[in-house]
C-alpha cells in the first residue's frame, strides 16, 4: 500500500490566444484547478480539471473541498475504491471534472511508482501517433475556410467545425470549408447543441454531399435519436451522455453512431474506460476528445487514446489555442502535436514535469 499524504490545489486562469466564439458564447479565458497529490516516499502526480467560467472553477473548487480530506491515507492504486468514495461524497454526475484532476494524479503516481507510462497501466499502446484535430471556431465562413486551408499546411488533416446555431450560415461555413481543404479531410462538425431536432434534420439533409460527421447537434439523447433516425450522416454523441449509464442508454435508444469521451466530463479516466467497453461490446466507434486544458489534460487524453482500440478522429491539441506562454510553464514536455499529430511521452506515469514557480502557493492544502 502507498497511501495519499497530502493534497494541493491551485486554481490556474489560461487565456486563449483569441477571443473564441461558439454556439453558446464568447470564450476569452478557461478557468482551470490544477491538482497535485503526494504519495508515501516522495512520489507526486498531477491531474486538471476544465472548468471554463469563473463560477464552474468555483464549483470544482468547493467539490475539491469535500473530496480531498476524505481521500487522505487512502491507498493511491485503490483507483476503483477511490472513484466509488468521491462518487459517495458528490454524487453529481455534472461534477466530473474535479474527480478527474485527482484521477489522472493517482494514475500519474501509480505509473510512476510501477516505472510503467499510464499507456500500459490501462490495457498498453495501441499507437503512439494519434491524428488529432484541431478546432475552428465560429467566424465568417470564409474566414474558416481560409483558416482551414492554412492549418492543413501544418499537417492537420481533421477539423472539429464549430458553428453558431444559424442554420442556413452553418450550412455555408461547411460548405465554404469542404471547399477549401478538399475531400481527404476529415470534418467534424459541431454546433454543441446550438440546432433544434428540426433544425438538425434540415441542415444535415442540405449538408448531404459534403462527407460531414455531425456531433452533438442537438441537446439530449431523445433529441439525437430523432436526428439520428432521419438523417445518413453519422452522429456523434457527446454532452448528453457522459456516464457509462448515459451511453447504455443511447445505444438503447440509437441515439447516434459513435460516442465522444472527454476524461473531464466522465469524472477521469477509470470511468472512460468503462465507457469504452460499452461501446466496443455495442459494435460503436467513439472519440477521445478534451476541453480547453494545459498539457496536462491533454497528456492524460493522449494515454487514454493510446490505449484504446476504435478510436476516430481524437482531440488531444486543446493546449495550442490557449496562451502559449502560460500553458509551457506548466510544461514543457508531455503531448507533443508534429504536422498535426499527438505524440504520446513514454516517460512513466504522464510523462509529464509541471513547473513549482508557476503553480506557487496553493490555495487549499489537505494533509
């Protein structure tokens, strides 16, 4: 047994390197809580949590609060005994990302401890490259096509499209993109939930042609069953279900055609996994994808991509729209993106170094 001795939180502000537009607003900042967990003989780890707004790092924090004194002396490899406890004390589902900084900290510990990289701890590698995408955000739709042709010159071959909940402009940005970059690449569209059941019908049926891979177009797994029903265009599954329970139902209902499974919103990456079975049982594809986090976010997501089987089209590049001189001083190593590809570390644990002088005094100690 190497049992947690103390844990450190640190609320960490990043700035994106634009002001960023999607359906539901502007984002100028992500709001996120780094956390750091000490283990018996020295061993640290670290884990993120994506918080976005102000008020959700508010809410992380307070889950933080409740979680951290309880797992004090726990065993560090109780990963499954550790999950159901903060499962015990916020049973929220909506509360996710805080259990996932302490989840990819222990999974840190325990590869480093083991001298294993997380790839091997959770099943072993698959692929060290992971083609990862890269993210538009809602512009003119000639200002996205001309963006799109520029990012393929880097070597990014899929593109998460993010459009604004205006149908008949949503339809001419995915138009003027496919345009742009040609057949090869691969588009992933995503209203984030911005279109009616209606709406999404409609504006699927007139993108027909375009080769188009819609995620989350509408809110709830009813409503995604409707489009699914009515539409060819393959769908993808994302806020609507981000419990293993959530993804038992939309295989139920054929709600969509492939899952995407953000370690943030499944409370980490021991719950991911269970995601992940229940679609490899179910014959579904899914995607690892991320929210706006440092590398080390999108480390963790690069592991759990290494180490799954039927992955298409992942996101493990969120850190290069975010403030590159804040998000290399958390570090400088771990996920490294090359002509638009994610290339996992193999250094134990998350592979990763994270830098004392940025993170500086923490906010809550638990001990």
């Amino acid at each position: 047994m190497t049992k947690i001795r103390k844990i450190e939180v640190f609320p960490l502000t990043i700035p994106y390197r634009e002001v960023s537009r999607l359906s539901y607003g502007i984002e100028a900042e992500t709001n996120n809580v780094i956390v750091k967990i000490y283990a018996e003989g020295g061993v640290v780890g670290f884990g993120e949590s994506c918080a976005i707004k102000k008020e959700m790092q508010s809410t992380v924090l307070e889950d933080l609060c409740k979680i951290c004194p309880k797992l004090i002396g726990m065993d560090s490899f109780g990963i499954a005994v550790i999950h159901d406890k903060m499962d015990e004390i916020v049973p929220d589902h909506n509360h996710g990302p805080g259990k996932a900084a302490i989840d990819m900290a222990l999974y840190d510990i325990m590869g480093k401890l083991t001298r294993q990289p997380v790839y091997n701890l959770i099943g072993g590698c698959y692929r060290r490259d992971i083609p990862t995408q890269h993210a538009l955000f809602v512009k003119e739709p000639e200002e996205m096509a001309a963006e799109a042709k520029s990012l393929m010159q880097e070597g990014y071959t899929i593109f998460e499209i993010k459009l604004g909940g205006e149908p008949e402009k949503d339809i001419e940005r995915a138009r003027r993109i496919r345009e742009a970059v040609g057949k090869d690449v691969v588009m992933i569209i995503d209203p984030n939930q911005g279109w009616t059941p209606q709406e999404s019908i409609y504006c699927l049926k007139q993108m027909r042609g375009l080769d188009v891979i819609c995620e989350e177009p509408t809110a709830g797994i009813d409503g995604l069953a409707e489009v699914h029903r009515a539409v060819d265009t393959p769908l993808v599954v994302d806020q609507s279900a981000p419990t293993p329970k959530d993804v038992i139902e939309v295989v139920r209902k054929k709600a969509g055609d492939m899952m995407n499974i953000k370690i943030q919103s499944a409370g980490g990456i021991y719950p991911s996994l269970k995601i992940t079975s229940i679609c490899e049982a179910a014959g579904m594809k899914y995607r690892i994808d991320d929210g706006p986090v440092s590398r080390i976010g999108n480390t963790a997501s690069a592991h759990f991509a290494a180490a799954s089987r039927d992955i298409v089209g992942c996101g493990v590049a969120q850190h290069t729209f975010l403030d590159a001189k804040t998000v290399n001083l958390v570090s400088e190593d771990g996920v490294r993106i090359e002509r638009g590809v994610g290339i996992v570390p193999s250094g134990y644990g998350l592979g990763i170094t994270v830098k004392d002088d940025l993170l500086r005094s923490p906010k809550k100690v638990f001990a």
